[in-house]
C-alpha cells in the first residue's frame, strides 16, 4: 500500500477533498538525485494536488487523514494510461504503413487513430473498475493533545 498525509479541505456529500503536497517521498528516495519527478516536485515548489475520495473515516474539514493505493491498482492504472495508449498508437501506425505500401502520411494517420484510440479505450477500462484505481482514505490522525481536552 502507497500512503500519503492530506489535509482535508472540504466535504462534499459522502465525499471528501484532501490536500496532499508532493515532497515526502523525494526525501526517502535512494534514487533522489537523478530521478525526474524530485526535479519537477522542486519547479513546482512542491505543489500541492487535490484529490476528491469517498469519506470512509467519518473526516471532517481541517483533519489530518492518510491516504492509500494499492500497489497493484497503480500499476494497472499506468498500464492503462501510459502503455495502452503507446501499444495502439505504435500498433495502427504499423498497419497504416502496411496498408498503403510505405506512405509516411498513412503511417502518421494511423498513428493518430490509434492514440486516440487507446485513450478512448483507456477511459472504457478505467470506468468498469468500479474505483478500483481511486485512492482511500485509511485513518485520521489524531494527535494525542487533542483528544485529551
């Protein structure tokens, strides 16, 4: 399970936003100075994302809450939306190179139609999972002072 420190920021019906900023896991990371995402995390000043989750731990605005993916679903998920998209695009440009024995313009069209049509796939798989690539909310943290009062 992947975890990450929120805070929540509003409710909505039986769903909560949560406010994560992206930085706790550059400073664990062995692979810190040369990986791609710590360079974009500091031109971004470790901006912060907003993420909508069902609110399954009773959390309220202002909460400290953890929040959790699986590992697996993470991978399904950039399957989904990083190779699908590539496999279709490299796949129909292929088949439009074949098809009009070698024509450059054929090939690109093609690979236009399978980009698009791996996104539009993409999207189909990700709406039958039923969310199982959303993250959860796990706890809320409490703090030992605040529940003493």
């Amino acid at each position: 399970m992947i975890t990450e420190n929120g805070t929540v920021i509003a409710l909505k019906e039986d769903r909560v936003w949560v406010q994560t900023i992206r930085q706790s896991a550059c400073e664990s990371c062995s692979a810190r100075s040369g990986c791609g995402q710590r360079v974009l995390a500091s031109a971004t000043g470790g901006r912060a994302n907003q993420v909508l989750v069902e609110n399954t731990v009773r959390a309220q605005v202002g909460d400290e809450v953890t929040l959790g993916i699986d590992e697996q679903a993470l991978l399904g998920a950039s399957l989904i939306v990083y190779a699908l998209p590539l496999l279709l695009m490299v796949l129909a440009s292929i088949v439009g190179h074949r098809l009009s024995d070698g024509a450059d313009s054929w090939a690109m069209l093609g690979a236009l139609v399978g980009l698009a049509a791996g996104f539009l796939v993409g999207r189909w798989l990700q709406a039958r999972q039923d969310g199982r690539y959303e993250p959860r909310l796990l706890r809320v943290n409490r703090i030992a002072s605040d529940t003493c009062i």
